[in-house]
C-alpha cells in the first residue's frame, strides 16, 4: 500500500514529501493510522548527520495514532485501539537495562536498521529513521515502540508525549531532580523548552528563568511558567546572576545542544550548582573546562537521555498532571502544520525561530 511519508535521502538533502510503499506488518509487528507527530529538533539532527543512523529514512519519531492491524504474536493490541509512538524501546536484556536505566538501552535503536519501506517512484529501501518513521500517514513499528495512550487526552496532543514531554519532565524530575523551592534556569525555549519549563513550575521552583535568542517567545515562556524572560547573549551568566542574589540558580537545564549555551548554563549555577545537558550537540561542540573551577565552583555537569524516562512508568503519572490541568500540553504547540510543512518546520528550527510544529494527518 502506498502512503505519503517525508523521507530524508541522504545527510545534508532537502527533505521529500513523497509516496511510499509500506509492507502489511510481519510478526511482533503493528501498523499505526497516524493522527499527529510532533516536529522535533532530533530529527533535524539525524537529518544534518549531528546523529548518524542508516539513511535513506522516513523522518519523524513523536506521534500518537490508532491501531489498524497486528501481526503475528502481538498481544495486548487490536484494531482501533490509541498508542502513543515510542522511539526507544529497551529490550530488557543489556545491563543498562538491568540497572533499570531503561532510557540507555543498549539496543533501543537497533530497529532503525531495519528495511521498513520502499520509495514508490524508484523502490529505493528505506530506513525508520529513529524506529518509528513517524512523518507518515501510516507506519508500521515493532510491538515494543507503542504505548497505550492516556485516556482523556486526545491524540493530537498525546502526540507530544512521545519525545518532547518525556524528555523535558525527566530532565526535571528525574535528571535535575530539582527540588521545591529552588531556582531554575531553562536554555532554549523550544518544544522541550517548554516542557521543561512546565516541568520546573509542576516541581514548585521559586525561580524559573527562561533564555532563549528570540523575544518573542517571551510570552510562551511565561504562559509555561518562567517568572523571568532573558535573551541570550554573553552576559547570560552575570544577568542570572543577578537575579538570584549573585548566587546563581540551583539547576540550569539547557536545551540546545551547543558548546557556548552548554558552558553559559554551566557557569549560571550557583555554588554546588547542577547543569543538565538536554541538547544534542555534534562532535564539533568542544566545551571546556580548567582543573581549578572545577574543584573551586563544586557544580555538577550531566547529560540526559531522553529525560532519564522509563516511558511505561512516566506516562501514567505526565498523564494525570495534563488532566489535572497542571501541564498543557496544546501551549507547547506554536504551529500546526499538513505533511507538507514539515521541510519549512525545519528551516524554522535552523533560524532559530521553531517552537513545536505539529503535524495533523
């Protein structure tokens, strides 16, 4: 069956809107109607080659959608029922796994390997991009990459927990574990942005201060909990500073993935101060630092995969703070867009300018 799909065909291509063909699914497999995916910066990523998978690959990893068939030795899952798109399924197996650090599975994108379509005009093979292949009108994904969805929350907005809420919840819960009370700085105020920032407002931070290089997410920020708007600049440091009784805040969480944001926020701690690092970076981003304010300042520095979430365990709990009116999920969107806008979604991102595009099938 040919469905419309937006495919990457190499790193550094325009991405192409274009049809493919999608196998009916093999054993352990399900076949998903999408209703939305949201637009992620990680998709971005694996599209410049910052993260190297096996290209060509339909795009798109955070979605929500409905069952339309099952293969062979699926349980749990029939037709018409609503799951949300995992893209890293832990296999239980490896010893991250057998830590319980789910989100460092040692196989969790094993799957992006696999042949999951052909392009319909030259029958070219193509690639899950991060397992899901979730820019598409359907898809089809192994058992372990669906997640039931939350009831009461529609599915355009369930989209977003796939990636971009687990990720910014965990960072704060569970990577910072930031505590009531302290003080937050967020660095970079994209989709995760957002939701770290809501995140931050949901642990009781007294302070939550947003950076972010465009005034114009200053009222998205807000809306999402920041007490405090900065535009980036290099006196971020000493501006947070200042804010905080030149202490410095508590935890800085940066979303961005640069080796200058990562240091700013590094350097917005306080004493003893943790930085959480959300961001992907390329291999270009060198950040350094001196033996000296290493020992002198006593800050942590951390990175974050996937908001340190166990998707099984967390959805549940972001579930009933999205019921309960304490995380929204639709102020995260900033556009809504068809399958087509998703290359512009991306030159938005590259601009600086993308908060969360939304793709509604």
């Amino acid at each position: 069956m040919v469905v419309r799909a937006a495919v990457v065909p190499a790193i550094g291509s325009p991405l192409q809107i274009t049809g493919i063909e999608l196998p009916d699914p093999g054993p352990g497999q399900v076949r998903v109607r999408l209703t939305a995916a949201g637009v992620c910066h990680s998709d971005l990523s694996l599209s410049n080659g910052t993260m190297r998978l096996p290209l060509p690959a339909v795009l798109g990893h955070e979605g929500a959608g409905t069952v339309l068939a099952v293969g062979e030795g699926v349980e749990g899952l029939a037709p018409g029922a609503p799951v949300v798109l995992n893209w890293a399924p832990s296999c239980g197996a490896c010893h991250p796994c057998s830590l319980g650090e789910v989100w460092l599975c040692a196989d969790a994108l094993a799957g992006a390997a696999r042949t999951h379509a052909r392009r319909a005009d030259d029958g070219t093979d193509l690639h899950p991009g991060l397992n899901v292949a979730a820019f598409a009108e359907e898809t089809v994904v192994d058992a372990s990459c669906v997640l039931p969805a939350p009831e009461g929350i529609p599915l355009t907005d369930a989209a977003l927990l796939g990636c971009a809420v687990l990720t910014g919840y965990g960072a704060v819960h569970h990577a910072a574990e930031v505590r009531e009370g302290e003080t937050v700085a967020v660095f970079g105020v994209g989709g995760v942005g957002l939701a770290t920032l809501q995140a931050a407002r949901i642990a009781g931070a007294s302070k939550i201060v947003a950076v972010d290089v465009s005034p114009e997410k200053e009222e998205l920020a807000r809306a999402a909990g920041a007490t405090d708007y900065l535009l980036a600049s290099d006196t971020i440091p000493r501006e947070i500073r200042a804010l905080t009784g030149r202490q410095g805040v508590d935890v800085a969480i940066e979303c961005v993935g640069r080796a200058s944001t990562i240091r700013a926020a590094w350097e917005s701690t306080r004493r003893g101060g943790r930085t959480t690092v959300v961001g992907i970076g390329g291999k270009d981003q060198q950040v350094t630092f001196n033996a000296l304010e290493i020992f002198h300042w006593g800050r942590t520095l951390s990175g974050c995969v996937y908001g340190n979430s166990d998707p099984a365990r967390d959805l549940p709990v972001i579930a009933d703070h999205v019921r309960a009116g304490r995380l929204d999920l639709g102020a995260l969107v900033t556009e809504r867009i068809a399958l087509d806008g998703i290359p512009a979604a991306f030159e938005n991102m590259l601009a600086g300018k993308g908060g969360r595009a939304l793709v509604v099938f």
